[in-house]
DNA sequence: TATTGTTATACTCTATAACTATA
DNA sequence: TATAGTTATAGAGTATAACAATA
C-alpha cells in the first residue's frame, strides 16, 4: 500500500481550506495503532477502578503472577512481565512495606527470595480480581464471549 | 472468575519448592494485558525498523495523519491521538527543524496553523509507510489476511 | 564465570498550571 | 468566555552501569 491511496485527502491537496474530518483510515489498518489504541483505553478505565485498591496495571500484573505463582522470585517476574531489575526493585519493596506480600528464603537459592501474599495481599487480589473481570465485561461489552477468546487468541498469536 | 481456579499454583501451597514454569493463565484471559503485551511487541519490532528514519510510534503517527491529512492543526492531532498539547510542541519543532514539515498560516483561524509535509518529509514518509507495511506483514506472519482484519476489526470495537 | 538482587542515575514519556494571541 | 499554541515544570515510566552475595 502507498501513501494515501484512500480518497480524497492528498498531500498535494489546496491548502485553502482546513481539515473538516481526520482520516485516520491509514493508521487504522496497521495492527501496532490499534493494539495501542485498544490497551491505552483499557488502560484508562483500569487505572480509575484498580485505584481504590492503590494498583497500576503492573501492579496488579506481579500481585496476580504472585498470587498464581506462590515462591515466584523477582526474576522471574521480570522475565514474565518485560520489567527491568532495577525497576521491579521499587515495586516489590512497595508490597513488602504495605504489608501485601512477604519475601521467604527460596529453598534452593540463597540469592533469591520466594514471594509470597500475605493474608492481606490475598484479600486485597481477591477484590482487585473481581474488579478485573468486572472490567472486562465493561470494557469488552461490544464483543461476544466468542469474540474476546477470539481477540485474544489472535493478540497472542502476535506476541508469544 | 476466582482467584486461582486454574490448577495447582494456589496461595496456600507449600513453600518448599520454587516455581519452574510460571503459570500466566490468569493474566492471558484479560483482553487488557494481551492488548498491552501485543501493542509492546509490535513497538519493540518498530523502533528498531524505524530507526534509520528518525521516527518512534507516536512520531509515524503524527506525520501518518499530517500525509493523510495536509493542512491539519496540532490539535487536531492530539485530539486523534490522545496527545496533551503541550507534548505535542516539541515533536512539531524537531519535524520543522528537521525539515520534514512546514507551517502555513491557517486558512480560517489565524491561532492555528496548518501542518504540511515538505517533499523531505514527503519522500521519508513514503519510505517510512513502506516499513511499516513490511513490518506488519512480519508481526503478523502467524495469521492469515482474514484474521488480521478480525483482529483490528475486533480491536477497534474496545477502543472506537 | 554467570546470575540474583540491589543502588544510583539518566533518559523518555506523560501530566498540570499558567501565559499569549485570537475566536 | 473559550480555544490554539506555547512555556515551564513535575511526575511516572523505562534505560544502562556497576556492585555484593551466591551459583
């Protein structure tokens, strides 16, 4: 596809007169624009409903991972989720001092910690969860059942 | 959805042994995460395909609408793309000054102006557009022409 | 020699307040 | 009074380098 094989709009259009309607046709055929487009939105209402429960989308990431994955280590989160060390650092220590997760000594590294929730932290993802799927509903709410599985098959297919 | 419905991982498990395959079950069933994970992939592949052309995402975006649509306003572009006007300055500078854009004095609002491509911006955009199209074509091997369509059509019904 | 966790730090991205020129 | 563009600035997010303890 070529610039602008779609219409009217042209680079060499008049320049006389303003642009009544965007045309955002071409962006809107590249998957990287709407897979942005579709997160960012979901992002939006994610962060006005999670922030009763003072969680950021890759809060509730590590706590959810954690809570699947009881003894995970810090590594291991950030080879899950793409977050750098030094950046899952400051997070982990957040949990720890708000009392939602507790470091164990990992049973076959003196290195490493197991992460674990604590009795709080199970709480705190047993709404924070419901929340989500709430959310999911909400956000999903044009798509069948058939069409989210779909969705999210096919984003898969994309990055795994 | 409860927390933890899938299997053995459970918060209660022993601590005995650490985690050998991370279980993100969970996390893969939220159309928010899967946009978000695909959305950095696609990301990740394009800085590095873009990079001799100068341009990140939000860069593409920008001169994508201002080809598409010669004689548009910085508003109107962080209207399209959720941009806050004051990120948008700096971005439309480094274009002028690169030479890839010009301002002309808009026809009907004299605040505003109307951005244009130079033929400079015009031959990196041609060039720019076909990069991405290759790109897509590579993201997206893993599925076939028709569930690529769904999947922006899909898409398009969480963020549109 | 490589890996886990960590500190320090720099860079980018995004957000808010306030100003000016014009509508 | 509202809007387009702009400036300054703060905050969040992401990046690299380097170190101690352990594998």
């Amino acid at each position: 596809m070529a610039i602008d094989p779609l219409g009217p709009a042209s680079a060499l259009a008049p320049t006389g007169h303003g642009v009544e309607r965007v045309d955002t046709r071409y962006l809107e055929g590249l998957i990287g624009y709407n897979a942005r487009r579709a997160a960012l939105a979901v992002i939006e209402v994610f962060l006005a409903r999670m922030a009763p429960y003072g969680l950021r989308p890759v809060d509730f990431s590590i706590l959810s991972l954690i809570t699947h994955n009881p003894g995970i280590t810090a590594r291991q989160l950030c080879a899950t989720l793409g977050v750098l060390p030094p950046n899952m650092v400051g997070m982990v220590n957040r949990f720890d001092g708000r009392g939602l997760i507790e470091r164990r000594p990992h049973p076959r590294d003196r290195r490493a910690h197991g992460l674990h929730l604590t009795s709080e932290g199970l709480a705190l993802m047993i709404e924070a969860e419901r929340t989500a799927e709430q959310l999911e509903k909400d956000v999903a709410h044009k798509l069948t059942l058939a069409q989210q599985q779909t969705l999210m098959d096919l984003l898969q297919k994309i990055y795994l």
